[in-house]
C-alpha cells in the first residue's frame, strides 16, 4: 500500500467527553491531526475538543488548515489549493493523517470535499470516516425536546435555501431543522411568523460546549447575523401524545406500534 | 433532591468503539442499566453494545425491559405498565438507571416516552439525555456516501407514511432517509422506480455493528419484511460535486460559500 488511510473523524458538538473511544483512538494514532478552522487569527473549534486527548508535539503534528466562511470563490480556491499542498505532501511521505471534523463527517462537514477529491488525488488511498455525534443529537439532548418519535418526519434544511418553501416544509414536516442560518435569520423569522410557528421554535448556539446558547423565545433575538453554529428547530408536536396528553391511549399505542 | 437523575443513554449504531465517554462514564456509574430489547428471548442490541464496559452483577443491576414490536395495543400498555412498575420501584428508593438507547435518545427512541411520563409519574425527577452516535451517521460512515453537503437537504421518514408523498419527497429532497421500513419494502420499492431513483437507493442494516449488512442494488433484495433496523437512503446527488465531477470549481465554489 502506497499511502496510510486518510481518516475523517468526527470529535462531536462540542464537549470533549462526547468523542468516541474509536474517535480517540484513531487521534491518537495519527501522524498527522488535521484541525480546521475559519480564519488564521481564531480559534479552531476542533482543536478545542480534542486538545486534551491527542499527543503531544512533536510526537505527533498538529496542522491547521484556514477554510474560510466567505462569498468570494476564489478565496475557497485558494485555501484549498494551500490544503491540497500540504496535505499531497504528507500523504506522499506515507504519513498516517487524522482530519477532524466536528459534529459528525457525514453532514455537512469541511471533510466530505477532501473525502470526494482524495482518491482522484492519491490513487488507491483509503479513506475512511469516523462517525461523531452530530449537533442534531446534541440539540435534543440540551433542550429536553426529542427531534421525532412514532411517524414524526423531520426535514433539516441548510439555510438560504428560499422562504416561500420555508413554509411550505414548517407546515409538512413535524421537526425542522434549519442548519448554517447564518445571515437568513430574518427570512427564518418571517417565515416562522405566518405559519404561526414562532412558538414553537428554539434557537441553539454550541450545544453542548462550553459557550452554548438556548433561546427558547425567538422574540428575545434580534434578527442578527446568526453564528455560523447556531441552529433552529421547529417542532409541531402535533401528532404525538404518545403515553401522555390528552390522546387516547389506545389510539397512541395504535399509533406508536404501526410506527415501531 | 428525593429522586435520582434517570439518564437516557445512547449507546451508538452498534460498534461498541463508538460508545461516548459519557455514556461509559453515565452507564459505569449507575445502580440500575435498563436494557431494551424485543421479546424476552431475544437479545437485547443495547446489551451486546455495553456488555464489555459496564459493572459486573452484583455490583450494578442490568434489568432487561421487554417492549415488543406489535400492533397490538393491548401488549404496549401492559409492557409500558410492567416497566413502569419495575422502574418506579427502583427510583422511589432512590437509585439511579441510566436507560440504554441503540443510537440515539431523541431520534425514535424508546426512551422518548419515558423522558415524557417520568416527570409526570415522579415529579421533580431531572431527566439527563447523553447523546450518542445515530444510524444516520453511521450509514453514510460505513457507506462512504455522505448524507449532504453545500445546500443539499434531508428528509427522515419513517415508513408507513404512504407512498404518493414518499414520491414527492424524493422528488423534492436531495436525501431521503427511510427509517423502520418494516413491512412497507414494495411500497418504497414501487415509489424508487416511479421516480427513477432505484440505483440512487441503498439499503443498509445495522451499520458498525457485527451483522451489518449492506445492499447496493436493491434488485438483489426481494421485498421482504425488512428487519426493524434496516433504513433505504436515497441520494441524489444532483446538485453535489464540489471539487469533482464536471461542474466547474467556480459554480461549485461559489454553492460552497453560499452554504457555509
């Protein structure tokens, strides 16, 4: 075999104990741990996570990749041209290369482009993707609202995607998860407001880390630029009941065995 | 405090590696392991997740709780009726259980009905959700598909939810999730070929897990009763090629920006 495994792992939301045992191996093991971070100057939220679980320099190097949140491609050109180098560099000395991601890889991560361009890269590179526990586990779990159970369907929209069909998807889907808000915040809001929804949604920053944000009365929010973490869920709960409320019981359980 | 915390626990997709460090510590720590499991002469997934990391008897209880999958009423009330009993036994006398979720808590679990009753059956009780690694990141780890990317959006449904609307969902959603397809295979069968999408669909059983089983082309299945932990994704990955494929990196880069 030419090149090590290229690795993609997922370190989670935000609290280091939410890394797996096989996230934390695969750190560990590593030649090289990649960290991803927005701009030169700031933190990355990875190497917050993982900071404490990895080696020590320099027994093992840890290289900070920019990818930077903007408008402008040939700034994303750029950047992953330098990440290309740098990458093909240590990949073709055989080195073994841990990228982490947070959340989980699969969704909506920096990783899945390096995981698409590798193998035109590197011939015959494997790679392989440690699955993490994504902000849409760590969001219930803050905010004591489960996502869906029974034949509740759940749409998770990255935002910017359109308000007419914002609306459209609030009044189908029981749990809406609107992903990467970032400046649509007012649209979402909007939107939220003429399907008389706005009750019903939550708005969380960093769940889970230590600089989480929950606020459960959207009207408590200026309709600011949203951190690029921050998430909204909206959630119907109209067709549950299941073991509680004012449902029949029989009708729940009809409900939740034609569902399990 | 006169009662314990009760914890729901997710343990994963099946690779006990991908248990979290707070779920070993949430489940080592506890007096009482609640156990899910089908029948009571099947195993319990859960069990064969955590069996290598929790207490030994006597030290900590392991209390298998059977709820079967019916569409019967009758057998949901007595089985949520005897776990009660057994649970509320349990906490009044102040333990603490950390209940076993596969996956995790808030995505059509179990526990989510728990999570519901507890507080209305034992007021006062803090109920804990420790997030774990779901099926919905395992597939894609363990298919090497990612769920999505850029702007690309997600729908999860549960089967069981009619096939004239799964074909507008497909139609509509860059990603369909299928979950607890159970006895609706011809019906998402039918749908896939309706829309074209058959050879966009793949069927995966218990990703990370020792039985894990997946199926590239669903012509190989016949439309059997799938097992309760099989999901069909379908991706359709219009819109993807980020840094691969034919469309040109400006458009593509240009997407990449837009949706980070």
């Amino acid at each position: 075999m030419k090149y090590k495994t290229l690795y993609g792992v997922g370190v989670g939301p935000g609290a280091p104990d939410l890394l797996t045992l096989r996230a934390i191996r695969t750190l560990r093991r590593a030649d090289v741990v990649v960290l991803p971070r927005s701009s030169p100057y700031g933190q990355s939220v990875a190497w917050e996570i993982v900071k404490s679980i990895v080696r020590k320099a320099p027994q093992q190097e840890h290289l900070f990749l920019t990818f930077p949140m903007s408008r402008e491609p040939a700034r994303h050109i750029d950047a992953w041209n330098l990440a290309f180098g740098k990458l093909g560099e240590r990949i073709e000395r055989g080195l073994s290369i841990a990228f982490a991601t947070e959340g989980d890889p699969s969704l909506y991560s920096t990783f899945i482009y390096l995981q698409r361009e590798a193998p035109l890269r590197w011939p015959g590179i494997k790679v392989e993707v440690v699955p993490g526990v994504s902000s849409i586990a760590a969001v219930p779990a803050v905010t004591g609202v489960p996502l869906a159970d029974g034949l509740e369907r759940i749409a998770i929209i990255p935002a910017g995607y359109g308000v007419d069909d914002l609306i459209d998807i609030f009044q189908r889907f029981d749990t809406t998860i609107l992903m990467k808000i970032g400046s649509e915040m007012s649209n979402i809001f909007a939107a939220l407001k003429e399907t008389g929804l706005t009750d019903k949604a939550v708005y969380v920053s960093k769940a889970t880390a230590s600089q989480q944000r929950i606020v459960r009365d959207l009207r408590e929010l200026t309709p600011e630029r949203g951190d690029c973490f921050a998430m909204i869920i909206v959630s119907r709960k109209e067709r549950t009941g299941v073991l509680a409320g004012d449902t029949p019981p029989e009708k729940v359980l009809d409900e939740l065995s034609n569902g399990h």
